[in-house]
C-alpha cells in the first residue's frame, strides 16, 4: 500500500479507471431500467414497447428532434 502512496503516477490511472469503471456501470443500469426493449415482468407487462407514447423519449441523446411535435402515426392495441 505505501507503493501506491508514494508512486504518484499511478494515482491518475486510477482516478480514470475507476471514473470509467463508474459511468460504465451507471449506463447499464440506465439501459436495464429505462430502455423499452427490457421487460422485467412479463406477466404484467408482456410489451413494454407497445407503451410508449409518441412524445415519449426513451434515448439518451438525441440530435434535432422534438418530440413534442410528433404526432401519432401507429394504432392503438
């Protein structure tokens, strides 16, 4: 432990490492409870995507969309 201590190089792999580590898991988490395509009960809740509402958005980033313009193109089921 007193290597790590005194070898301050390292200290940035770390940081970064660990920050990288972090922010990857936080992604998989949002993708795992937000992402339309994963159903976690599927006896109350067999179709998620069938849900989703057209001014919805459900992407993490999106570039030149408003989706409080878009209009309802699909049928109801």
């Amino acid at each position: 432990m007193l290597y790590f201590i005194s070898c301050t190089l390292l200290i940035p792999l770390f940081i970064f490492i660990g920050g990288g580590a972090t922010m990857s898991m936080m992604y998989l988490g949002r993708l795992a409870l937000k992402n339309p395509d994963v159903s976690w009960d599927r006896k109350n809740n067999p179709e998620p995507w069938n849900n989703l509402q057209p001014q919805q958005q459900y992407k993490l980033f999106t570039v030149n969309m408003d989706y409080s313009k878009l209009k309802k193109d699909r049928p109801d089921f």
